[in-house]
C-alpha cells in the first residue's frame, strides 16, 4: 500500500444558540457521502488559523469574525482511491449564518457540498451516517457545558 498523502486542514465549529453544531454533506464521485464541519486545506505559506478565516469567507459567507483555536488532531482516511493522513485544527467561529450567497452556494456545488444540517451531539453519536471527525460528539458535548 502506498504511504498517504499528507495534507493540513482547518475546520470550523460553528454552534448555534442549542448548542448544535453546522455539518456538511460532501458527497463524493463514487456516491459515498459523509458529514464535516465546514473548513478545508490549508495552502502553502497560510497557518492553520489563516486557512480557517478564508474557509469561513469560502464555506459560510463570513468574513471578519474571529476564531478561537479548540484542538488539534490526525485523522487518516480515503479520499478518491487515496489513503490520506490530516493533520487538522479546529476553531470555534461565534457568528451567526444566514442566508447563502449565490457564490458560496456555487462554491459548495463545486466542492461537493450538497447539504448543510444543525446537529446536537447526541444525533452525531447516534447516526448510522460517516461523520469526521471520529470522536466529535464528545467534543462539542464539552463546548456546550
């Protein structure tokens, strides 16, 4: 098996007044989906937490709100045929989301992003569904107390 591809991500918690959190539905070219908190790539030369601003600009239409960093960790998964290894951090982004902007919604049709769901921690622990990272319910059980 060949040796994963290494790669940085920011993501971003985003909870709403229940103490829910945003997720994503990526669904992917062979049908598979899975369910993330918003948040990607981080590009040369930008820290985590600069990727995690552009990504809020990017994924929710939020610009100028400030993140706070929560945690870091390593996920290891396929994408595309290819073993991946992520070293991700994440922040908290206290904002509130409206309506998406045309380009954002034309953004999330492009990455693949085809639905966007509030869910409480203990929804997160009971689905069936794939929901990354492994271990979130817990987490964002800790944010809400």
């Amino acid at each position: 098996m060949n040796d994963p591809e290494q790669r940085r991500a920011a993501r971003l918690v985003l909870l709403d007044e229940n103490g829910r959190v945003l997720l994503f539905r990526h669904l992917q070219k062979d049908g598979n989906s899975f369910w993330a908190p918003p948040g990607g790539g981080v590009e040369p030369g930008e820290t985590f937490e600069e990727a995690a601003l552009r990504e809020a600009e990017e994924e929710l239409g939020l610009k100028d709100f400030p993140v706070k960093f929560l945690w870091e960790g390593w996920s290891d998964f396929v994408y595309a045929n290819t073993p991946v290894r992520q070293h991700e951090c994440f922040f908290l982004l206290v904002a509130q989301i409206s309506l998406l902007s045309t380009k954002v919604r034309k953004m999330h049709e492009e990455e693949g992003i085809v639905e966007m769901r509030w869910w409480s921690a203990s929804a997160i622990a009971l689905t069936s569904e794939p929901v990354f990272p492994k271990g979130l319910a817990p987490k964002i059980n800790q944010l809400s107390t």
